[in-house]
C-alpha cells in the first residue's frame, strides 16, 4: 500500500501529468465558457423566433381595432368569432381588452363568462395607458408560458389591447436536448484531449533535463531571473540552475532597479518639465511634463538636439545651452490663445572625476506668472495717468486762485467749478476701483430677488423718456435730443438679478448710446427670450467702435476714442464694472458695432421658464 502511495506521488508530481491535468482543465474551461455562451445565445435566440411566431398578423389587429371602434355586441360577436378562427398552434389564450379594462373577447371557450367583466391584469392596464407593447416570459408551477399586450390603436387613440399567451413548453424541451448533447460532447473531448496531451507533455518534459546541463555552463556570466522551487521535478531541478546564475547580480540588480524606479517615479509626478541630455546636447529622458508643454512625443524627442526640442531655431547651439548654463525663457505656441512661457534652467551632469556626461533642463511654467505682472504694471500706469490728469488740472487752477485769481469775480467762480468736476471725477473714479477691488476679492455678492426683467426694463426706459420730456418742455437746455424704440414684448420674463447691480449695469450702457449717438438719433432695445436665456440688446446710431477695439472695450481704463471719452467725463471703468457684475449672475456681455453705423450691446442672463403651476403661485 505503501508502495502504492508513493508511485502515485510520484505520477501527480511530475511535470508530465501537470501539464496533461493543466491541458485538459483549460480545455474543459474553455468547452464550458463556449457552452455557456452558445446555450444562452440559442436560448435568446428560441425565445425571439417564439415571439415573431406568436406575434398577431396586423390584419387581424386591424379588424379588432375596427370592431373596438365600432363598439355593441354585433362588435363582441365579430371580435369572438376572429380570435376564434385565428389558426396559431403555439398560442393558447388570446383576450381583447378595450380602454376601459372590460375583457371584450375570448378565445378560450371555458373563459367565455369573462367576457364584460374588468381585467385585473396590471400589465394590461399598463400597455393601454402607455401605449407601448409588452412582452414577457412567465415561469410559474403551470409551466413556462410567453404573453404578448399589444396596444390597439385607431389614429392617435388607443382604443383596447390583446392579450396573447403562448405555452413555451416545446422551446424549452428543445433547449434541454441541445444541453444534453454539449454534455455529451464535451465528456468525449476531454477524454479524446487527455490522450493526446499525455504524448504532448512528454514531448515537453525530455528536452527540459537536458537544458538543465546547459545553464550550469552560463552561470558565471548569463542574466536570469530568480525561480521559484515548488517540488524536486524537471523544471525544479531547472530553476536551481538558474537561481545559481542569478545570486551572484541579485543585489546590484535590486539596487540598480530600485533606482530606475525611484527616478522614474519623481520625473513621472513633478509638475515641472524636466528634459536630460547625454554630453553632445542629445535628449535622452523627457518626462511627460516637458513633453506636454513642448507639445511633443517621447519619439518626437529622443535622441535630438535640445536646442532644436526647444524651438530656439539658430539663435542657440545644444553646446551653447549646455556650457553657458544660463537660465532662459522659452515660448510655446507664440501668437496663438495657447501661447506659454516657460523659464529654463539648466544643470551639468558631472561624474566624480569631473568628466561632463550631460545636462538637465528644468522648464517652469511661468505663463500666469508674467501675464498677472504685465496686466499689474499696466494697471498702476492706467490708474497713475488717469488720476495725474485731473490732479495736475486741479492743481493749475489752485494755483492761479492762490495767485489772486480768487478776487476775479468772473473767473474766480469757473476756476472753482472745474477744480470741484476734477475732484468728483476723482472720487467717481476712486470709488469705481473700489467696487471692482471689491468683486476681484469676492466680498460683494449680488442680493438677488425673483423680477420680472421685461417690466424692470421698461421701467428704466421710462426715467430716460421722461428726461426727453422734461427737455422738450424746457427750450433753455441744451441736453442731446434723442428718441428710445422699445421691442420688449408682452411676456413675464422672470429672472433673479440684484436690481440695484443691473440698474447699474443698463444705465452705463444706456448712457454711452446716449454720449456717442448723434443728436436727435434713435436708440432701439431689444429683449427676447432664447431657451434657457434672456437677451438684452442696446443699440445706437453713433460712430461705431473700430474693430480692432471691440476686444479691449471691456477691459480696465480702456478707450476706444481717449479724447472724447476723457472729455466727457467717463472714468474707462463703467463697462469694466458691468461686465463684473453681469458674470456675477452667471451671464454674459459683449458687443457688435461697424465704424459709422453704430454699436451694439448684449447682456445674456440665465432664465428657467416657469409652468403654470409656478406663475399661479407667485400671482
């Protein structure tokens, strides 16, 4: 017994019968995972031949409809007598349901009491109000069974539905047989496959032995990896063999991996670009930062010169990177929306000898950076020239006062009104950058409330109207004479807005068409309503903005024609301030305009259109 015991270990832990059980437990896996796949594919199949074979001729709905329209027991009789006659083998029961739930027809002879009373089927009631077929396979202690609810429809109305049911018994016997016969084909493959892996594995195992022999010659040079030793078979003896050659390089190849793996990982996570280069300037790493601001392919980059990966052309040599060590700016995509500005730095890669075997480049995206300095420099020269230009008016008429011009009684009284209009153009101007420093640092929120816009446009119009009125009235002004076309239209447009904010939004812009319109010109506002937003348009008939400035009007201080913004007492904030405010809501704002016919401006602001139910409340 013991002897037994011991041949029997011996079999089972050879490589040959490992690999023989192996072959034909993947064949077995496989033959079952194909057997799934066809038995769930033939079945699906079965079951959608089943119900094309069940499913009614449209003739025959046809009639059913004509008769549920026609309604009366002439009707019942006609419907009885079609599902009666109809000829379908598989199907056992079919009822016609009007719209109303009465069972109207039966097929069925022993059902014919239903006829008149109401369906208690939910499904049926759910096909009649939706109006949508439905198809189900029931598995009960009755047997397996398909019902088909098709809506019967007449027009656009839904006049009743049938009720079809069909017993499954016959596809299910077959789906059995097919099983059964995959079994039986599945036993004699893996018996056909166990035959012939035993001839495949000892084919294998023999030349295993001798290659044994082969790697002890390689031992003291040869790389290998180290082999896991499971038992004392061929391919244990195999891998003593190879763990021999590979002892003698695990530690330096621990070592070195380790730090492959460490580089890999810092270059692979930095946030800066890093590129390096062997001793002649040629790429030999780029980690995926670099390659996403040069805009370039590992392959793309590789083994060129960094002065040409850089894009500097001619005006730089890779030598002449790598021996000035020099720091640089380098820019990507110049003169496009994508353009970036990147500072280079580079670090020679010395061995301990002192021997240079190559550089570093690290890239640092300095793109926000410059862009915040330039528009800060720009910012403090706009506010410094702007502010200088009342101050050193101011400051001439304060001096030909001190000088005894105070004691003219004509010139004194001018001198005294242009130095207080330089000083409330000051203070306009100071407190406009505080409500821009104000929104920039997020401490002004908008105190929103549900308006209807449509009337609180018309209602700023009106103060404009009755400024036209008042000047018409009294000749001795000089005001610009100017007529307002409205197109607002009659719908209730309601949207949450701070009123006070977008006052002041509509009164800058209403106020520039009034400035840069000629005199007696029209000036038509718009309002319409475009899905999920509302558009309010202002247009005038002045001269127009340049197109090359349609860009910058919104911007701080800016101006298209300075002069005679300057000497009409604008600050270049307002539509700064608008454009701020209107984002704040979640809106948008631009312009549109051709030199000598006018411009154009657009305030979009976000409208959720309210049903019924919602207007009601809020009456």
């Amino acid at each position: 017994m013991k002897k037994i015991r011991i041949r029997l270990k011996r079999i089972f832990s050879s490589i040959q019968m490992k690999i023989t059980l192996i072959f034909m437990l993947l064949l077995l896996a496989t033959i079952e995972i194909i057997g799934a796949y066809f038995t769930r594919q033939m079945e699906q199949t079965s079951i959608e031949n089943f119900q094309t074979t069940i499913q009614l001729q449209t003739i025959v709905t046809d009639q059913l409809t004509n008769q549920l329209v026609k309604n009366g027991k002439t009707a019942d009789r006609k419907m009885n007598q079609i599902i009666t006659d109809y000829n379908n083998d598989a199907i056992s029961e079919i009822q016609v349901i009007d719209n109303k739930n009465v069972i109207r027809a039966v097929s069925n002879l022993n059902d014919k009491d239903r006829v008149g009373q109401l369906s208690s089927n939910s499904d049926v009631r759910e096909v009649i109000n939706v109006g949508q077929p439905k198809t189900m396979v029931i598995n009960s202690k009755k047997g397996n069974y398909m019902v088909q609810i098709v809506p019967l429809t007449s027009g656009t109305n839904i006049v009743g539905a049938v009720y079809v049911q069909a017993s499954m018994a016959t596809v299910f016997a077959n789906l059995r047989n097919i099983s059964l016969m995959f079994l039986t084909a599945t036993l004699l493959a893996v018996l056909v496959a166990a035959v012939a892996s035993l001839f495949i594995s000892r084919a294998i195992t023999q030349p295993i032995a001798e290659l044994r022999q082969q790697a002890m010659q390689v031992a003291n040079g040869d790389y290998s990896t180290q082999v896991k030793i499971y038992s004392n078979d061929e391919l244990g003896q195999l891998g003593s063999a190879f763990n021999t050659l590979s002892a003698r390089i695990e530690r330096s190849q621990e070592q070195s991996e380790s730090e492959r793996r460490r580089l890999d990982s810092v270059l692979s996570h930095m946030t800066d670009g890093v590129i390096a280069t062997d001793r002649h300037g040629n790429v030999s790493i780029i980690n995926q930062m670099a390659q996403d601001f040069l805009n370039l392919s590992a392959d793309e980059a590789i083994n060129k010169p960094i002065s040409q990966v850089l894009g500097l052309g001619d005006d730089y040599t890779s030598q002449d990177l790598i021996s000035s060590q020099s720091d640089m700016q380098v820019t990507v995509n110049k003169g496009t929306p994508d353009e970036m500005i990147l500072h280079a730095s580079f670090t020679l890669i010395k061995r301990v000898t002192g021997f240079v075997s190559g550089a570093v480049c690290v890239l640092h995206d300095v793109t926000e950076q410059i862009k915040n300095e330039d528009e800060q420099r720009q910012f403090v020269s706009n506010v410094s020239h702007e502010l200088r230009t009342p101050l050193t008016s101011v400051r001439a008429y304060i001096e030909a006062l001190s000088e005894g011009a105070w004691k003219d009684p004509e010139i004194a009284p001018k001198f005294l009104q242009v130095t207080q209009e330089e000083t409330e153009r000051m203070i306009r101007m100071v407190n406009d950058l505080l409500v821009l420093s104000r929104m920039d640092r997020g401490t002004t929120k908008p105190d929103l409330e549900w308006v209807n816009f449509t009337d609180f446009v018309s209602h700023l119009l009106n103060r404009f109207d009755m400024i036209v009125e008042h000047d018409k009235k009294d000749p001795k002004t000089n005001e610009k004479k100017y007529e307002i076309k409205r197109e607002l239209g009659n719908q209730a447009l309601w949207i949450e807005i701070d009123t006070d904010q977008m006052m002041r939004v509509i009164d800058n812009i209403m106020n520039n068409a009034i400035k840069y319109s000629p005199d007696g010109g029209t000036i038509t506002v718009r309002l319409k309503q475009n899905q999920n937003w509302v558009l309010l348009s202002i247009s005038d008939q002045g001269l127009g903005i340049p197109r090359k400035d349609l860009g910058k009007i919104f911007d701080r201080f800016y101006r298209a024609d300075k002069a005679r913004s300057r000497a009409q007492g604008g600050t270049g904030l307002g539509l700064a301030i608008a454009k701020e405010i209107v984002t704040a809501h979640g809106g948008r704002i631009w312009a549109d305009s051709r030199e000598g016919h006018g411009s154009t401006f657009y305030i979009s602001l976000p409208y959720e259109p309210m049903d019924e139910e919602d207007e009601w409340d809020e009456v």
